[in-house]
C-alpha cells in the first residue's frame, strides 16, 4: 500500500553509506579512499592498493609485509578440493568453477559462519571478532589465485600446482597457471607487472551490480565465502564481467576494420550491443580505459601485437565519433581494451571473467567489511515490490479447467 515502482534498475538508489570508492561518472574521475586511481596505477601494487581498500589508509612498510605475508601464506587450498575440481567436466566455463568453488571453500570454515557460532560472529570493537574477519579476509584473497588456477588446469585435465613461495601475487598466480604449458615456466616480469595493474584497476568499483550482490547476500548475515560466491555469479553475466569475453567474441564476428561501419548500423538497429562501451556511471570514458589501453602497448611489446588490435581501434575511433554513441553518452569502458590484453597472454577466452572476479573479491570484501562493521549493525537488505497480478481467486480442480 502506497508502494510505487520508482527507481527500475536502481537508477536513483543510495542504499548505503560508503567511504570506500569515489566515482564521478560525469568528469570521468575514480578515486580509492581518496587516492586518484591513475596515481595508484602508476607507483602502488594490486595488495597495497587492497590494504588501502580494506582498512582505509596507505600501510606503513611494515604493516604492507605483514599483509603480504598473511595472503600469500593462505594461497594453500587443501588437497581434497581437487576431488571437488575434478568432477566437473571438462568443458565446463570457469566462472562456474570459480562460484562453486568459493562456496565449496565455505565449508571448510565454520569459525566463518554466523549460522554455527552465533549472529554476532562479526561484531564491531570486539578484537577475536576483528582477527577472525581479517582471517577470512586473508583467506579469500590468498586462495582466489589458486582456486581460478585449478579451475584452469583442470579443463585441461592437468595435474595442480602448489603455489610456490617468494613469488608476487600475479607471479605466483602466473605461475600457477604456467598458461603455455612450457616447461620450467617463469613469468615475464613485464606480464607479471602488467597484471598487477589490471588487477589494481580491477579491484574495487563500488555499487556494481556483484558489489551490490555480495552486500545483499551478506546482509542475511550469511558466511562471506557464500557472499563471495554470491558476487562471483553476479559478475559472470555478460553485462557486467563477462563483457571482456563479450569484447572479443564481438571483434572476432566483426572480422577486421572493414566490416566496422556495418557492424555500427546493426548496433544503431538494435540487433547488436557495442560491448565494452557504456556504463551506468561514467557518461564519459572510463578512466581506467586510458591506463589499459597504455598497459596494452607493454604487453604487445613482449607477446607481440593482437591480430584484433586493428579491428578494436577501427572500432573504438568510429563509434566515438558517431553521433548515436555520443548522444547516449556511451564511452568505452574498462572492458573494451582488457581482453586484447588478456588474449594477447594466452588466457583462454572463457577465462577472462575469471581475470575480473579474482581481483574484485577485494572490493567485495572492503564493502561487506564496511557493512559488518557499520554502526548499529547489518539491517537486513529487503526491498518492496508493487504486486500487479491476480487478485483473489479460489483454487479450480484440474478436471474442471478448461
Ligand atoms: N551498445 C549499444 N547501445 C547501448 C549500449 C551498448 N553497449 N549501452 C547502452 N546503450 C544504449 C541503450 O540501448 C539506451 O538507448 P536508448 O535510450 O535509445 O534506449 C542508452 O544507450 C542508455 O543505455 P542504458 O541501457 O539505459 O544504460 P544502463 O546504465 O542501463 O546499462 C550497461 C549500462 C553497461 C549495462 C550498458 O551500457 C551495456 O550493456 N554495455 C555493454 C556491456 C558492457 O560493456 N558491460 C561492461 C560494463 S563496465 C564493467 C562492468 O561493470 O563489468
């Protein structure tokens, strides 16, 4: 009663405060606790700039030791999850290995789960609430790498790779994967890097769709495992994390810069969608669009250049100048140049998704940190809907239909 549908799509819906990630979408600017992203892109790392996520400010050098420490000693994933990893098929996307494979970790944690200890497991000024927090936070982190590893290897029906020690987060990542299969396999320290700041640039982006996912599932004072899980399917669709994949299946149907005109007039038509273009926010371009595209020219210089290079600048120039796509205000976004990146080092192309939940869970965890904490606890996050079917009518025995 008294309900109208106001806001479809949450256009217009601030549901919480949130002293995380500024974003003016107008301007073109995106800011970490205060921090210009392109500054960060430029001199920080993808888990310092997740300290300042998480905790609020810039760590002091021993402070960063002890946050590297305590997610590259959780990289660890016990050995009887490969059971779990081998009985999928081995087609199967990774971005549903990779969801499953969080809520299966879920399991293994009950000092985790506020259904087992009690609802007040995450409770703010409590200091074993905060260490048990900052565990499972270490925890999601350190294994994220591992377990998009396994999800990996095992398509390829190839044995697991202890994570090694001494190695960066993407190096060990990398290395994991060891993805050209060569022997005796090092990360480029260029690839190594280059990841790292694809990873940074990933790492938090406020109310996104999975963002908004995890805090809701979350607000049910659910496990974080199953809250990460949650955010993980949110991000796979092809609207928000998927659009990478989408990129380049895109580039690959258009063929090469020739067929850019035609392919414009079937997106003017509506038959098509320009991924990697548009944002709910950013009614100009991204601003970690211009960092991808830099970071590209890096990559390309040790893989060489990708076949589709031509065919996405063709593209990318046109539809900027294009009156249809400067009057809706579609820019290029973070996914129109990262799956160039992504292909150009060897990831398959259903693996990029998994290339943005990995970092992502970072973001994820800063906000549902925050939400946990937050004064006057977690208020159970439930909209309301206008009903607009049926009214009352009395049940009709299945002979008596028509
Ligand atoms: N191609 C063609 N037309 C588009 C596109 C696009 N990529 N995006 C928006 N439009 C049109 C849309 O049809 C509408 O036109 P009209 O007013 O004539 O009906 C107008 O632009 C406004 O768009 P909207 O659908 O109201 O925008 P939204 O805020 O609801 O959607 C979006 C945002 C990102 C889902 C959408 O722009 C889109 O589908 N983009 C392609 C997929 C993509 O690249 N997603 C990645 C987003 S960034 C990273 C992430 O979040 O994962």
């Amino acid at each position: 009663k008294g309900l109208r549908v106001s806001d479809k799509g949450f256009l217009n819906t601030a549901v919480i405060q949130s002293q995380i990630t500024y974003i003016d979408g107008d301007a073109g600017i995106l800011r970490y606790r205060g921090y210009p992203i392109e500054q960060l892109a430029l001199h920080s790392t993808h888990l310092e700039t997740a300290y300042l996520l998480i905790y609020g400010t810039l760590p002091s050098e021993k402070q960063l030791r002890q946050f590297d420490n305590e997610v590259m000693s959780h990289s660890y994933v016990h050995a009887d999850a490969e059971n779990f990893f081998r009985s999928f098929r081995y087609d199967a996307h990774p971005m549903a290995i990779l969801t499953s494979a969080f809520a299966y970790l879920g399991s293994y944690y009950g000092e985790a789960n506020p259904s087992l200890q009690g609802q007040k497991l995450f409770t703010n000024g409590d200091r074993s609430s905060l260490a048990n927090m900052d565990r499972q936070i270490f925890r999601i982190i350190g294994k994220a790498t591992t377990l998009a590893a396994m999800a990996y290897r095992v398509r390829q029906g190839r044995e697991f790779v202890i994570p090694p020690a001494g190695l960066s987060y993407t190096g060990q990542f990398l290395y994991q994967m060891d993805h050209l299969g060569q022997e005796n396999y090092k990360p480029s320290p260029v690839l190594e890097k280059a990841l790292d700041v694809l990873f940074l640039l990933h790492a938090d982006h406020e109310l996104n769709a999975s963002c908004t996912t995890v805090l809701q599932t979350g607000s049910s004072l659910v496990d974080p495992y199953s809250a990460i899980a949650a955010g993980c399917a949110s991000l796979y669709g092809p609207l928000h994390g998927g659009a990478n994949e989408a990129v380049i299946r895109m580039l690959i149907s258009i063929g090469s810069p020739g067929n850019v005109p035609a392919f414009l007039e079937s997106v003017k038509r509506r038959e098509k969608v320009l991924s990697g273009f548009g944002h709910r926010v950013y009614k100009t371009s991204d601003p970690r669009s211009f960092i991808i595209r830099k970071t590209a020219d890096e990559v390309f210089k040790v893989t060489g250049k990708d076949e589709l290079m031509e065919t996405a600048m063709a593209l990318h120039d046109a539809a900027i100048k294009d009156e249809y796509f400067v009057k809706r205000q579609l820019a290029p976004n973070v996914d129109f140049w990262s799956g160039l990146i992504y292909r150009a080092m060897g990831f398959p192309l259903d693996f990029f998704p998994v290339l943005f939940a990995v970092p992502r869970v970072v973001g994820w965890l800063a906000h549902w940190r925050q939400m946990m904490l937050q004064e006057g606890g977690v208020k159970i996050w439930r909209p309301r809907q206008v009903y607009v079917g049926s009214a009352k009518r009395d049940y009709v025995p299945i002979g008596n239909r028509p």
